[in-house]
C-alpha cells in the first residue's frame, strides 16, 4: 500500500507545504466481492453506453499525456512530486491543472486507488473551508435517509471504478490489490470532499452528485471557469522554468 505517513512526515521534516493528498483519504474498507482474479466487479447501475463514455474519456486524456511543465507545476502545488501522474484531469481556463490522474499502479508497483486527484491550491481551500464546516454530517445522513442520492452516489462509485479499470487497461497497471476500493468514503460514506470533487472535475457533471454539489457550493471562490488562481498558467510555468 501506498505509505501515506511516510511521505507526509517526510513533507514535514523538510518545511514542505503539507501535501493535498493527506486528506484524500482512501476508503480501505472493501465493499464489494471480487469477482474472479482480475475483474472488479459488476456493475449494476451503468450501462454499456456509460462505460463506453468513460473509456472514451480515459483515452482522450492519455492522447495528451503529463508534460514535464505541468509536472513540475503540481509538484509544487501539491510540495511534492506527484508520483504516477499521467495526465492533467482538469484545467482552469488559464491552464493551470486543477485535478490530476494517477496510474493505478505507481513506478514501483505501489498501488494507487486515488485516480482523480485535486491538487489547485484554491480549490483544496474551498474544498477543506466546506468540511470543516461540517458539511460531511449532514451529507452523510442525507445517504441514509435518501434512497436516490445513495443509489446517485453507489453510481459514482461505479463510474470511478469503470475509469480507473479503463485507465489500468491501457496503462497495463495491475489493480487486483485495489479492487472494489474507489474513493472519498464512496459507496457509502462521505469522507473526502477532495476526492469527489476530483471526480467531478475529472469526470465532468452528472457523475458524482455530492462532488457536484461541493463544487456549485463553493463556485463563488472557486470556478474552473473562473481564473482565480494565485499564479496563473505562464506565471506559474515561467517561475518553474526560472
Ligand atoms: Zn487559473
């Protein structure tokens, strides 16, 4: 498994700004049964033409893989280097990355369920202003009191796994170590608002209904169609080239 700890005291030691990735937290707990050695599991509320669009979507963004400018430009969003990234999920209007895929398997070997990654500094912020805030209370009930949000959400879930199992495909990346394991608390919970705000993002609208709803909550401070980033595209991109 990936060795979060680690890496974060690791980004402590040396005064980095501490990682978005530490409160992307990974739901570990393994909801759904394996079918077989490879294959994930059937998915009961996606339709072929769905999981057409997903796959779709993975080989539009593998088409245009990270370049070393946008590598260098997360790592220092997120104050370190972002292992397995492949390609820049979503952009601001400036170009500035907002979200970012991972392989499910790193260099290593080390397995990556976090596929949809947020890593716009503004974005995190709003992001994390939302949970403090206590939002993930009142959402988490609302799943259990609300058949249709909850099958939207276990949708969701579904969807992240199809995207990541596409991106494993191509990639020829392993997941057997991260099967049935999507993200955020998804399929059940509410944990990370980051991760499924990345989904959102990532994914586009009418995926995940509480990513979607996170980033209307917060479009007064944070818009992908907004630029509202502390350093624009060319200015970050000129001081990481300086
Ligand atoms: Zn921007």
């Amino acid at each position: 498994m990936h060795n979060q700890k680690d890496e974060d005291s690791v980004n402590k030691a040396q005064g980095r700004p501490q990682a978005a990735e530490e409160s992307q937290v990974v739901d570990k707990v393994r909801v759904e049964s394996e079918v077989g050695q490879n294959k994930v599991e059937a998915f009961v509320l996606i339709g072929d033409r769905e999981l057409a669009a997903v796959k779709d979507r993975v080989q539009e963004l593998l088409a245009t893989p990270a370049t070393p400018e946008q590598i260098d430009v997360v790592n220092h969003q997120l104050g370190r280097y972002p292992r397995g990234m492949v390609a820049v999920g979503a952009r601001c209007v400036c170009g500035n990355p907002l979200a970012v895929v991972t392989r499910p398997q790193l260099e290593d070997g080390t397995p990556f369920p976090t596929t949809c990654y947020l890593t716009s500094p503004e974005a995190v912020k709003a992001v994390s202003r939302l949970e403090a805030n206590g939002l993930m209370t009142d959402w988490n009930a609302e799943l259990g009191s609300d058949p249709d949000l909850a099958s939207a959400y276990r949708r969701a879930h579904e969807l992240y796994l199809a995207f990541r199992s596409a991106l494993a495909h191509q990639l020829g990346d392993d997941e057997g170590h991260i099967a049935g394991i999507s993200a955020g608390g998804m399929p059940k919970r509410v944990k990370c608002l980051h991760a499924l705000t990345a989904q959102s993002l990532v994914m586009g609208p009418g995926v995940n209904p509480l990513g979607d709803r996170a980033l209307g909550l917060v479009h007064q401070i944070f818009d992908s169609q907004v630029c509202r980033c502390a350093r624009p595209w060319t200015e970050a991109y000129r001081e990481e080239n300086r």
